[in-house]
C-alpha cells in the first residue's frame, strides 16, 4: 500500500538548526534538517510501536536571514526519562538542578546563538507502518489529517531549540503557493537525523547520528530515503556514543 504525501506549512519568530560541529556556540544551517522536521511531525502525531516519519523534502518559503543572540544555559543535563518518571510517582525524592546558589557556584553560561528569524518552510513526509502494522496506513493517515488540521499536538513543536515555538498549518498535497524562495546552495554534508530510524526506537536509545549530501536547489531540499545508500550512517556494531560519532560506514 502507497502512502499518501503529507504536507505541512510551518513557521516561527526564530529557528536554530545547530551544526554538531559547533562545540560550545551554536551557528545553525540555513534551512531546517530533516530530524527537525520529523520533530515537528512527532510532537503532532506519533505512535512509534506502529510507523516513524519519512521526510521526503523541504521547501524555504523565506529567505534565510541570520540574527545574534546571547542566551542562558543550563551546566547539568536533565535526567533520564526513568528518573523523572519516578519523580512523579513519588517513589523516589526529587533532586532539582540549581542555577545560582552563591557566588562560588554558577550552574548557567551564556553562550552565543546564530539563529534563523522570521522563518517559514513546507515539509513533504509519508508515514511509513512498520511490520505487520501495513493494513493500518489509512488509519494513521486519517488520524494525522485530524489532528493536523486541528491544531492538535502532543507537545508544543519547535524550530531546532524548545524556546523556539513553531506554528502549523496542514497544506494540500498539490499547493503550490507561496513559491519557495529562489536559492542555490551546496550544504555538503548535513545532519539527517541522530536516531537510528532502521526499527522502532525506545526511550533509553543512545544517539545514532546520519548525515546527507544537502543541496539546495531553487529552494527547495530533497531528502533521500533513510535506507538509500545516499544517506551515511555509523556501524551498527559500535558500542559507544564517542564511536559513533566519529566513524561512519564508506
């Protein structure tokens, strides 16, 4: 069974698509990757055990235009879902992460973002069932047209940061207005996704980062199929996350 090309009109105040080659300050791409685009289209509708997301394009309805902003992080990195999880049932004490006790302890930094404003895209993406969940698309698709169409969403979806909200608009297939912005722009190799998007995944699964060949052409970027060898990806026999993001197949 064929399934059906969604497509969906998002856009925001600010956008940041970090580089993973920016260690500290954030610089972001100039136009959204699709791992950022599978997010939005996981934080309106998203059943992992049954189907994950293919991005199929992207088209850049404004032009990229960079802005300079100086934001506060957290140090410490929040706990694992499990933790929290054990928060909330009360079967375990909940430890807060502390920003500014005194003097001798700051637990923030700030750090430097080049983000994207005023930004505006049209994503295609399919959904795609795992096994044995095949005779289930319609359904799925159905569902998703719902919800999409009613502004519904599990989490509010955001633009490559979480304090970077996004708005949604679920587009027909064939619309074709606006016209994506005019720009020819060789990205060379890109962040496809930091998941392994091979099976269904879980909660506790350790980042597996892809990379693609990104160009984009009159505005619009073309995202191969995850399998397709046009889509780099680390050795799944690499245990550890250092490996794995360093070593990749070809």
């Amino acid at each position: 069974m064929k399934p059906n090309r969604q497509v969906l009109r998002v856009w925001g105040e600010f956008a940041c698509f970090t580089r993973p080659e920016m260690k500290v300050e954030r610089f972001s791409y100039p136009i959204m990757t699709p791992s950022a685009a599978r997010g939005i289209l996981d934080a309106i509708y998203c059943k992992p055990v049954k189907f994950r997301w293919q991005v199929r394009r992207i088209e850049m309805l404004k032009p990229p235009r960079y802005i300079a902003l100086r934001r506060n992080e957290v140090k410490e990195k929040a706990p694992a879902e499990r933790t929290i999880r054990r928060w909330a049932e009360g079967s375990e004490e909940p430890q807060p992460i502390f920003v500014d006790v005194d003097e001798d302890f700051k637990g923030r930094t700030q750090r430097q973002t080049m983000a994207l404003k005023d930004v505006c895209y049209r994503i295609h993406a399919e959904i795609r069932p795992w096994p044995g969940f095949e005779t289930e698309l319609p359904a799925l698709e159905a569902q998703f047209v719902r919800r999409a169409g009613r502004g519904q969403y599990f989490h509010q979806p955001y633009l490559g940061c979480r304090e970077f909200p996004a708005f949604f608009e679920l587009c027909s297939p064939e619309e074709t207005e606006p016209k994506p912005f005019e720009l020819d722009m060789n990205l060379g190799w890109i962040v496809y996704d930091v998941f392994d998007l091979s099976r269904p995944g879980k909660p506790d699964d350790p980042p597996f980062i892809s990379l693609f060949e990104a160009r984009i052409v009159k505005g619009v970027l073309e995202v191969p199929e995850y399998e397709s060898d046009a889509v780099r990806k680390p050795p799944r026999t690499v245990a550890t996350t250092s490996e794995q993001g360093v070593l990749f197949d070809g």
